[in-house]
C-alpha cells in the first residue's frame, strides 16, 4: 500500500498533491527576516501601502519597496495600483505550495528514520 514502510524498506516516492520543488525565488524571499516580517504584516493587515508598512520598520519607505519586489517578484505578493499608492496583498498559493514542499520532505525523513529503526529493531520474538 502507498505511504506504508515496509521493514526494511525506505520510502522514495511522494504524494501526488506534493510539487516536484519550489521555485529557489520562494525560499531566497523568505530567508530574510525584513521580508518575512513585511510577509506577516501584509498578511495580517491585509493590503497596504509601502508607505505605511514603512511606519513600522527601522529600514526607509525605498528599502521596503525593495523587499516587497522581491516578494512580488517570487509570487508571493500581488500588488494593486489605487491612485497613487500602490497596494500589496498575500498571494496564499505560493506559501502553500512551499509549505507542501517541506511538509513533504520532513514526512519522507520521518518515514526514513521509521524505517531505520525498524530495520535496527531486533526481530519480535516467535
């Protein structure tokens, strides 16, 4: 049966609904901690301005508009132009489909270490 780990065996295959990987603009986004934080305030907020994400940060309104760039660039935010100002909102799909992603492979090491001890394990008695 799919997912089950026999003794012995280790599981290399994955689930249908997993992708294959995740564009590397995801995960270079998300490994600055401006980006995830301006991340958590968009989404906690809902969409917003750079000028007034700016507000709230230590870096200038230019540096802001910097990291929402690369957010957007990676697909993780949208931005709507009102006016003047320029909105910017989440785009949940592309944290799902990163979070899929390393759901997936913590699951396919979890099964592997399973796998593991269960080849170490000595055999149950007869």
């Amino acid at each position: 049966m799919r997912g089950e780990v026999q003794r012995g065996e280790l599981r290399h295959d994955r689930p249908d609904d997993v992708p294959e990987e995740v564009p590397d603009e995801v995960f270079d986004a998300l490994a600055d901690p401006t980006r995830r934080r301006l991340l958590d305030e968009i989404s906690s907020r809902g969409p917003i301005s750079a000028t007034h994400l700016a507000a709230g940060f230590p870096v200038t309104r230019q540096a802001v508009v910097k990291h929402l760039s690369a957010l957007s660039t990676a697909g993780l935010l949208s931005s709507d132009r009102h006016g003047r100002e320029v909105l910017y909102a989440v785009v949940p799909g592309r944290l799902q489909q990163a979070t899929a992603w390393l759901d997936d492979v913590g699951r396919r090491w979890d099964d592997r270490l399973a796998a593991l001890v269960e080849h170490l394990s000595p055999p149950p008695p007869a």
